[in-house]
C-alpha cells in the first residue's frame, strides 16, 4: 500500500528536560483502591506466578544443589534481595517515574528519550536508542510467547503431586487450556477483565496461607533476610552458584509489566498493591517453600510449592494456580497486542487488524494476527518441550535482554533530566550489575531452549528494522516524484482543469507537497474536484493526542484544503472522524459523500535502494500482506479509489 496512505513518521514532540510528574489520572481515593485491585491481576500476574516454578528450578536435579539448610537459606536470600533491588529499588522506586504522558513500557520510554534528544549528536545517538529500544521490544514478543505455555504448564503439573497417573494428560490438559485461552481472545477482555483482579487476589491469599505455616513450624527460614546467606551461597558454589542466577531469575520476570501497564492504573495503584498485598504473599510462599525443604528435602524436591498442601488441598491449588496463571498469560497476550499497535503507530510494524473490543476502554484491543501466531508458538512450545523444567530453560534470558536495555534507555533519559553524571551513572550501574549478572547466567542456558526466545527477538528485529528502512527507501522515492504545492496550485491555475462537483481526499505522507497519486489522477482522468482535501496523518511520540489537537487545517485557495491528523503511539487514526472535526474549522466536508484516493505500489526487487535483497524481499512480502490502508484508516471501503504504479526498490 502507497506510503501515502501510510502513517507519517513520527512527529517529534520536545518537552521539558525535567522528569514528567502526573498525579496517576486524577483518580479519587476510592479509585486508587479500586485500580490497585485490577493491577493485581493485570501488572502482577506474571511475577505472581513465580513461586510455581522459581524455586523448584533453583534446586532441580539437574543443577546439582542439595536442599541443605546453608543452600536453601542462601536461594531464599537470592530471590529476597531480587525482589528487594530490582524490583522494589529498580522498578516501584525509579524507572515508573519515566512515564511517556503517564504510559510506561520500552517503545513508549523509546519514544520518549528520542523525542527528547537533541543537538550535534542526536542522530548518533538517537540510533543507537532506537536499536536497543526495538530489539528490547522484540525480546518481549519472546517472552510472551513462553509465559503462557510455562505458567499454564506448571499449573497442571501440580495435579502429580496428588496422583502420578494424571501424568499422561498434562500437556494435552495444558494444550486445551492454552487453545480457549486465545480462541477466547476475539471476545475482548472487558469480561474477564472484571475479575482478573478479585481471581489474583485469591491467588496471593492463597500462596501466602500455604507458606505461612511452614514458615511457623521452621521460622529459622526468615534469616534468609540476611543478604551474607547469598554471599556464603557464591563463596560455596563458586562459578556453580553465579550459573544459578539463570534460575534465580525467574523470580523477577514480571518486572517489565510493571512499567508496561503504568498507563492503564498509574504509579500510585500499583505500588500499593505490590506493598500491600504483592510482596508480602510472595515473600511469604517463597520462604514456606524453603520451609518445606529444610522439612521433607528429596520428598519435595521436585515441586516444592505443591509440597506445601497435601491430601484434597492439592485440587483446590491446582484451580487457583490455574485461574492465576490464564489471568498472567492474558496480561502478556494482552500486552503483546498493545506493543504491536504502538510498533505499528511509530513506523516499525506493518498495518495489522486493531479490533477495539471495548466501547469504552481504548486501550482493551484484539489483533488475530498476533493472536494466531502466539497461539501456534505456545502450543508448539508445550508440545516440544512438555515440561515446565525444559521450559525454563529457554525462559529468563528474554527477560533479563529487555531489564538491561530498559536501564540503558533510563539513563539516557536521566542525562536528559539533566542529573548530574556522576548521579546517573552510580544509579544505572547498580542496575546493570544485577541485569548484566542475570543476563549472563542466562547465556549458557542457550543451547537447552534460550535459543528460542532470541530466535523469535531477532526475527521480529528484522522485521521492525527492514519494515522502517523499507518505508524510508519508499517514501524517499515518492518525495522525490512530489510536487512542490506552490508548483501545482500555480499550474492548475494556468491550466484549468476541468471541475467536477464532489470532494476528493488525497492520502498524503508529505503535507507540504502535491502527491504522486493527485498527480496521477490529474495525469490520467484530466479533472479535479471542486473540493480537494490533501490529508496527512501523523504520529508523535506521545501516547494520546487531545481531540482539541487532533486537526489543523489550512486553506490553499482554489478549492484545495491541508489538513493534518495527529495521533499518539497508543492510538488508531479514524479518517472519518478526523475529517469530522474539521468541519469547526471551517471545512464543510462529509467524508461519507467523498471518494478518498490512495497510492497502491507494486514493488520490484531490482532497483539500487541500499537494502539487502533478502530485506527487500522481505519488505515486498511485509508490503503485499499489510492491511489495507482503507481499512486501517476506517475509511468507507465504496468510498477507496486506488490508482496503481511501480517501484523499484
């Protein structure tokens, strides 16, 4: 599709070097309560299902860590000062303050530090930005991938603990679920959206029940507390013990959603409720899982969060861990379909199908097309790998990816608050110190399964990467074949065409000039409406624009009108509703009467653009399967003129 009917690169939008500070939407007291509930489920179903396989992969056979009392006392203060620095000191306490217009999350901080960045060596730096920036993201769709298929995977696991005749069904049990999980998608998460916060509530209530009392029977758990345990663990084990934190991880690895998800409840809600209720149940149930270690040893082994419950209390476990871990994988489903749609707003991701599925929360939205790929990796996942052990394997090393670019991008967001360096630096690299030591604990769990996650990352960074390139490439060729608007109006002046009565609106990338695609109407059928219309949609680096900013409009004389529609990264452009608004600014337009033109490019392969050809091939296919520009702009489909032309790329 033409790249005038493209969005526009994105509008840079300055701001004030200091950091942003909102008062989380102006929620009242009550709604503060109320949005914490729902961030339970939503930001903290990931991390929140942890307990279900950290600890049991911290000392699997595998790893050859006896459950001894220095070992276990060591793991347990491992995960407490994880949990204390990067996600209490890192995350609740410094990086929610890096919010994009109150959004969170890699490509809306991306888009925030490049927006800020400027002088001699912005361009420079801004790409070293971006490509950290978008691999970052692209490591995310990696782990939305595995979170689901381990998270669900585990859960079903616990139903051994009761019987070991169950066995032979767990992974079609887990593919069964995984399959309603996504078909259930298309239906919008406004439903079950209701009680993903009371579900996960249950959830903590519940790990915290089960790891309190073998906290009481065996309280000499709670030295854990004392971070020398970790450092007499690294003294014992060594190289062995520094491997470990590839396990260790797991712990943390819904840091990143609590950055992501910001927008949707603000900073004040979600650090509520990690205070209140996250942390405490976490801590609680990792601690009676090192209980029940130092108790029952080998016997629990092998899955010591259901050791905790015994008899009946298995099945009821069972249920609720199930329910908590579809809630986690919802939220990364979920999360997976807003990061598509802010690639796609900023220039990195071809048009997809955006199905609002809410009518009254904008942010709730459906894509099939993602939908449909991370349904096929997950099952295929399970399948492959068909137990949450071999799955941990390929998990962390996605996380750890993202955490560490995410500290690189803060600071160079902190320079631009303009902290002093020696500030900046001490801060970030404290951060980077534990990234870094995750991420490289993680590396040599590569050839078991991390291999996965970064052959997704780095085929969805070709992508991004060859989708923006490409459209520089295209968009660069059709500048070039744009008219100077003064040059036209003037001809069309001189000439005077012939014209017809009706409104005609131009798709237009470049508001400045007449586009190729007026150009060839004029060419070809010799007439211009009495009313034309050059729009141009545009995208800045902000998460929403205000509808009082969405339209500009300009008069040119002559029955032609500029009009621009500006839109944030977390939006969707509605062509119709744009033209709406024009109407208070004195165009008297009804865009269900006018006939909207388009470009439709066929690309060649042969040209000189300084692409490789794989890219260009692969740009070629991206562009023949994108969504078609009237559909993505919701214009009236038997309103779509197309006029057609070849390009060599």
């Amino acid at each position: 599709m033409s790249q005038d009917a493209s969005p526009a690169a994105p509008a840079s939008d300055a701001t004030s070097p200091a950091p942003p500070s909102h008062d989380d939407h102006g929620h009242g007291h009550g709604d503060v309560w109320k949005l914490a509930l729902g961030a339970l489920g939503v930001v903290y179903g990931d991390i929140g299902t942890s307990p279900l396989y950290a600890v049991k992969e911290c000392f699997a056979p595998g790893h050859g860590v006896e459950p001894s009392a220095a070992n276990v006392l060591g793991i347990l203060s491992l995960i407490t000062w994880s949990l204390i620095f990067v996600i209490v000191v890192k995350y609740i306490s410094f990086i929610l303050r890096a919010d994009n217009h109150g959004e969170g999350g890699i490509l809306a901080l991306l888009a925030l530090v490049t927006g800020r960045e400027s002088g001699p060596t912005r361009s420079h730096r801004m790409a070293i930005m971006v490509v950290l920036g978008l691999f970052g993201a692209a490591l995310l769709y990696g782990d939305g991938v595995i979170t689901p298929a381990i998270s669900v995977l585990s859960a079903v696991e616990g139903l051994e603990v009761a019987t070991t005749s169950v066995h032979p069904y767990i992974v079609p049990i887990t593919v069964v679920i995984l399959f309603g999980l996504f078909t259930a998608q298309k239906r919008g998460t406004a439903g079950i959206g209701a009680v993903f916060g009371p579900a996960t509530l249950v959830w903590f209530v519940s790990i915290a029940a089960a790891g309190l009392p073998w906290v009481a029977r065996r309280p000499e758990v709670l030295g854990a507390i004392n971070p020398l345990h970790a450092f007499h663990f690294f003294a014992e084990h060594g190289s062995h013990g520094f491997l470990l934190l590839g396990s260790v991880v797991l712990c943390i690895t819904g840091g990143e959603a609590l950055y992501a998800d910001m927008g949707h409840f603000g900073r004040t809600p979600i650090r509520r409720a990690w205070y209140l209720a996250v942390f405490p149940a976490l801590l609680c149930n990792y601690f009676g899982q090192g209980a029940v270690l130092l108790e029952r040893g080998e016997a629990v082994r092998e899955n010591p969060f259901f050791g905790m419950v015994s008899g009946w209390l298995v099945y009821p476990m069972v249920a609720i861990a199930t329910v908590a871990t579809v809630v986690a994988s919802q939220a990364l489903i979920s999360g997976a379909f807003s990061l598509t749609q802010q690639a796609v707003q900023l220039g990195y991701c071809p048009r997809v199908t955006i199905v609002h599925t809410s009518g009254e929360a904008e942010g709730q939205i459906y894509i099939p097309e993602i939908n449909r790929v991370l349904m096929v990796a997950c099952i295929a996942l399970v399948l492959v790998f068909r137990e949450s052990t071999k799955l941990a394997a390929a998990y962390g090393i996605a996380v750890t990816g993202t955490m560490s670019i995410t500290s690189i991008l803060f600071y160079q967001l902190t320079r631009q608050w303009k902290w002093p360096l020696w500030r900046s630096v001490t801060l970030v690299g404290l951060f980077l110190v534990f990234d870094m030591a995750f991420l490289a604990a993680n590396a040599v769990k590569i050839a078991e399964g991390g291999w996965f996650p970064l052959l997704v990352a780095a085929g969805v960074f070709a992508m991004m990467t060859t989708w923006k390139t490409g459209r520089r490439s295209l968009g660069t060729h059709i500048l070039a074949n744009t008219l100077p608007m003064e040059l036209f109006m003037a001809d069309v002046v001189a000439t005077k065409p012939h014209r017809v009565p009706g409104t005609a609106v131009f798709m237009t990338s470049n508001p400045e000039g007449a586009p190729p695609v007026l150009l060839h109407h004029v060419k070809h059928n010799k007439v211009l409406h009495e009313k034309l219309v050059l729009l141009s949609v545009q995208t800045k680096h902000v998460p929403e624009v205000a509808p009082s900013k969405r339209i500009a409009v300009k008069d040119l004389g002559h029955g032609f009108w500029q009009v621009t529609a500006t839109y944030g990264f977390m939006e969707t452009p509605n062509v119709v509703d744009a033209l709406t608004l024009a109407n208070a600014h004195g165009l008297a337009i009804d865009p269900q009467a006018a006939s909207f033109y388009l470009g439709r490019e066929t690309l060649l392969t042969t040209g000189r653009a300084g692409m490789a050809q794989w890219r260009k091939v692969l740009f070629a296919f991206l562009s023949r399967n994108a969504r078609p520009a009237n559909m993505f702009f919701n214009i009236p489909p038997n309103r779509v003129v197309e006029l057609g032309t070849q390009i060599e790329l």
